[in-house]
C-alpha cells in the first residue's frame, strides 16, 4: 500500500514455518524497490 504522504509500505502475510532467510531477501528486496516499512502479518499478531 502507499500512505497518504507517498510513503510505501509493503505489508507480507508469512506462515509461521516461513524460514529466516526468505523473510530477508523479501525484506532486502523490499527496501531496495523504495518502501520505508516492511511489516510482516503471522497468527500471532493477534496476541498484542
């Protein structure tokens, strides 16, 4: 998604299995294609 003030922020719905690595490169990927927040979504989000 874009924010309202042109910011992107890639927002990645991740099993809990995903392995480290992946979470990385996506991460990596992400920020290098200009977003300024990578969050990622898992079951235990729901916990806060």
């Amino acid at each position: 998604m874009i924010t309202e003030s042109g910011d992107k922020v890639i927002t990645l719905a991740a099993d809990k299995e995903v392995n480290f690595e992946s979470i990385v490169a996506v991460m990596d990927s992400a920020l290098k294609a200009g977003a300024v927040s990578v969050e990622f979504l898992t079951e235990s989000r729901d916990e806060r």
